[in-house]
C-alpha cells in the first residue's frame, strides 16, 4: 500500500489494518518544519517527529524511515517517510 501526501490521524490504524501478511506499507507525507517553506502550514496535516514509528503497529518492521529536508523540482519541504513490512 503507498500512501502520499496525505495525513487523516483518525485512520492511520485503519490503513495498517489493511495491509496482509508479508504485505508493504509505504507512507509519505509532509511534516513539522514545512511550514516554513510553504504548503501546508496546518499542523493538522503535518506530522511530528517519529510520529510515524510511533503508530506503527507492532506486527510492522521498519524497512526505512526518513524525517527531514527534501529538495524536489527546485522546492524544499520537510517529510516523513516510513516503509514497513506485516510480519504477523
């Protein structure tokens, strides 16, 4: 499953549910910190520090998890990215 640029808190758990055994979540959306170089600025829709690994299910591991600075088509912005397998 990928998720991108999105972020509904209330569902999160949900999206993990969804995921079958031996299945991937991959998850990437914008975070604390983007604010400052533009949209959103919301901090409904941005992500906190780890905030990602910290609702991640126990049966995930993680693959990979990225929180930073991201320079993409002459923009900066600040995101959070998680990759994770269900191994139960």
């Amino acid at each position: 499953m990928l998720i991108s640029n999105y972020l509904f808190r209330e569902k999160i758990g949900d999206l993990f549910n969804l995921v079958d055994i031996g299945g991937y979540l991959i998850y990437e959306t914008f975070a604390v910190g983007n604010e400052k170089y533009g949209k959103p600025t919301n901090p409904d829709y941005l992500l906190c520090q780890d905030e990602l690994l910290e609702i991640k299910p126990k049966n995930f591991i993680t693959i990979d998890y990225f929180f930073g600075e991201r320079f993409e088509n002459s923009k900066k912005s600040v995101v959070q990215r998680l990759a994770a397998k269900r191994i139960y």
